[in-house]
C-alpha cells in the first residue's frame, strides 16, 4: 500500500475515533431536594448532618442514599424519579 493511502486510512481512523469516542458524563437534569435544599443538575455526593435524611428526587434518573458521609458504608435505598423517602440511616445521597 503506498505510503498516501497508508496516512490517508490513519488519518481517518484518528477522526473516526474521536468522533465516536464516549461522551462525557452529564449531570441528572432536575431539582434534587436533601433536608430542603435544592441542587439544580445534581452530580456527585451530598453529605448532610440532619436526622432524618429527607430526599425529594425531582431529576430525571435515580439516586442512592448511603449510611455514612462521603457516599460511604452501607447502601441504604434508591430514591427514583419523582420519588420522596425519609430515612433514618442516611447520611448522604449520591446522583450519578
């Protein structure tokens, strides 16, 4: 194969790979609510130091109460879509 073509077919697999590459994480779209405060496009982790833990989920995915701060210990429960839980054992909540 000549040495053009051989550019020309590494070239496009360069393109080609950065144009399907993955794309980059997303923030859940909504309103997430911990002990009423609002998070507008929740992503990460969300430590509170208020008993019960009331989390309203008012995004578009679901999120994950954990028994320690830090989105550590124990996994508590999922609070999906459109879903309100009060828990006793919960210290943070994780939104993907």
């Amino acid at each position: 194969m000549p040495v053009k073509h051989t550019m020309a077919a590494l070239l496009l697999t360069s393109f080609s790979t950065l144009a399907l590459g993955a794309a980059p994480a997303q923030a859940a779209g909504g309103v997430l609510v911990i002990n009423g405060t609002e998070h507008l496009a929740p992503q990460g982790c969300y430590d509170t130091d208020r008993w019960p833990l009331v989390v309203d989920n008012r995004t578009d995915g679901p999120v994950h109460v954990f028994s320690d701060p830090g989105c550590t210990g124990r996994y508590v429960t999922a609070v999906d879509p459109g879903e309100r839980k009060v828990d006793e054992h919960g210290q943070s909540v994780y939104a993907p």
